[in-house]
C-alpha cells in the first residue's frame, strides 16, 4: 500500500497532512535494502504558524485537506505527465493563491495601512535563474508574473507599480483590491494591531523526470506588517534551492513541507 509522510512543526498547518494519502504514489520509506530513487516528487508548503489543529473545526479541518489535495493533484499530474518541474511548482501555488485559506494571492493578510502587498519568487534549478516580485496589489497571481519577471524581464526582482507596469505590458489583467478583501484577514489585522503578528506563506519544489528541480513561493507577508514592508521571501539570494540540493521553501520562521514522490 502507499506510504507518506510528513514532518509539521509545532506551529504548523497540521490539518492537511493526511491530504497526501488521497494520491497514488511510491513509498517514501526504502523497503529493501536497495533505495529506489523515484522519477519525480513535489514537495508543498502549506502555511507557517498560523493555524493550529486544535484551534481548527471538522470543517475548517476538511477546507484545508480537500484545498492542499487539489494544490497536490495539480502538480502532481503535471509530473506524470512528464511536464516540467517549474510547471508543475505554478500549477500548485496557483492552486492556494486563489484559496482564500492560505496567505498568498486571494488569502493574503492585511498590512498597517489596510492593503493587501504580495511577494512571490521562483527558480529553475536547473539553469539557477530567478524571478520575484514584491509588493504588488492587483496581481491575481504572483508566481507567475514571478516567472515572467525570470524569464522576460532580464531582471530578477521587480517591486511596486513597475512590477505592476511590467505585467500590463505582457498582458497579465490586474484584479481591483477588492479581490484580495476577506473578512477573516480584516478581522485578523484588527486583533494584531492590539497583540501578535499573524504569518503564513506557502511554496513547492518539484523534481520532473528529466531530473529537473524548480521552487517557488507565494506570500502575503506578516499581518499588520508595514506597508511597503518586501519580505525575505522576494529576495533570490536566500536561494530557494541548488541542483541536487533540496531546501525548505518558506519565509524563516518554521513551516510544514508535504513529499509525494511517484513512478510512472
């Protein structure tokens, strides 16, 4: 029977753990005393400290498992087809930046000022190339103009109004900030501007069958935070991942990263 694992910390998203078991896979344990390297794995990053399970109701529990196993069957299906590792890391990040559950894209948490200001990034493994954006406010999805800053831009990060001008120019429609409003982050920056900062972040690395890894990451940052504040996330030089080198994809303060590995 398939097998998977995970590793959340304490202050994780515990609840969508169990949403890998819902996907064909490979053992993530070697059964024998040879290891079988798999053809292909994802690796996604649901949130970091902004929900504990016991603070969760059967329904909320359920939101977030039936969200992560869709994020997860996107990219996974992009690897057994034999896509590409970066396809299938923005098939699953832009899974969750339209889930109003996770802080990024649609679920992004509110600055001081009452805007919602997005960071993203991605890198190619395999050539090392970046692309980030930070601090956008009508960008439905920031990984991808993230990818075109990488791949069109000739520059690896683009910030604010040029990063909005930029993905005008390459036919990207902005969304009107009231896209990004929900109440649940609204009612979030009214309880931080009185106590604790709110976090989260989510992210994928993908390893495609021609051996290609990619990463990438979404976030909208720290409740409350500063308006104009651009996170560790946008910065490139923190290095999302070196070929044959594997590393955690989120924002620095702790998070959950769920394996699934799979042969042909």
């Amino acid at each position: 029977m398939p097998r998977h694992r995970f590793a959340p910390s304490n202050t994780a998203v515990l609840a969508v753990a169990g949403a890998l078991a819902l996907l064909p896979s490979g053992s993530l344990a070697p059964r024998g005393p040879a290891i079988q390297h798999p053809q292909f794995f994802l690796v996604v990053h649901g949130g970091a400290g902004t929900i504990r399970r016991a603070e969760m109701t059967p329904a909320q529990d359920s939101a977030y498992r039936a969200k992560l196993t869709e994020a997860i069957r996107a990219g996974y299906d992009v690897l057994r087809g034999g896509g590409a590792s970066l396809d299938a890391v923005m098939a699953t990040i832009t899974v969750l930046e339209e889930s109003p559950l996770f802080n990024a894209g649609r679920g992004a948490v509110f600055t001081n000022a009452g805007t919602n200001e997005l960071d993203a990034a991605i890198m190619d493994g395999a050539s090392l190339r970046a692309g980030a954006v930070a601090g956008v406010r009508h960008i439905k999805h920031p990984i991808a103009l993230a990818r075109l800053v990488m791949e069109r831009s000739g520059h690896v990060l683009l910030a604010g109004d040029g990063a909005e001008a930029f993905a005008k120019e390459q036919g990207m429609a902005l969304v009107p900030r009231s896209y990004f409003f929900t109440q649940r982050r609204w009612d979030e920056l009214q309880r931080a501007k009185a106590a604790a900062k709110v976090h989260g972040t989510v992210g994928a690395v993908a390893l495609d069958q021609a051996g290609r890894l990619a990463a990438g990451t979404s976030t909208g940052g720290i409740t409350n935070k500063r308006w104009g504040r651009i996170g560790r996330l946008a910065d490139h030089r923190g290095r999302h991942l070196r070929e044959r080198e594997l590393r955690g994809v989120g924002h620095g303060r702790g998070g959950v990263l769920h394996a699934q590995r799979g042969r042909v």
